[in-house]
C-alpha cells in the first residue's frame, strides 16, 4: 500500500517568492510506481483546476515525482508576469 502527497505552491517570479499553499495525502491501492497517466489522475480527482487539456499534458517528471503547473493571474504591476501554481506529485510508502 503507499500513498501519494500532492502539494500546491504558489510561485511570483517577478517577486521571487514561492509560497506552499496546501498539502494532502491521497491513499492508493496498489503497490506498483506511480506512473505519469496515474499522477495526472490522482490530481485531477483530487483537484478539478488542474484537470485540463494544456496541464495534464504539460505534467512533467521532477526530481521525486511530477510536477504540473498553470498560471493564476498577472502580477499586480505587470500583464507580462503572472502568478504561478505548482503542484508536486510524491509517492511515499505508508506502513
């Protein structure tokens, strides 16, 4: 059994702050590696914006896991740079 976290920043780069937003853990049954078609389920079901052509395919292996990303909104002083959120998609073994 293992279980997948997925966690929410939120990402200025015209400021350079990068701000966690949320964290939850998803419980899986099976046992196998989390795959890409699976991460992009898991966030989908779980969270509904991320569920979109342009961000299921833009999901992307990180370090750890996946990581898929779409913009908010502009900053507020420039329509060229935009708020970013990010969501990170681990697999970690639950005992």
């Amino acid at each position: 059994m293992s279980r997948v976290k997925i966690q929410i920043f939120h990402e200025n780069n015209a400021k350079g702050e990068i701000s966690l937003v949320r964290t939850i853990w998803v419980e899986r049954d099976s046992d196998k590696k989390l795959t890409g078609k699976k991460a992009r389920q898991i966030l989908a079901n779980n969270f509904p914006e991320f569920d979109n052509f342009t961000v299921r395919n833009g999901l992307s292996k990180a370090e750890n896991g996946w990581r898929a990303s779409r913009t908010i909104k502009p900053t507020e002083k420039c329509k060229y740079h935009y708020i970013w959120e990010n969501a990170v998609i681990t697999e970690e073994d639950s005992e």
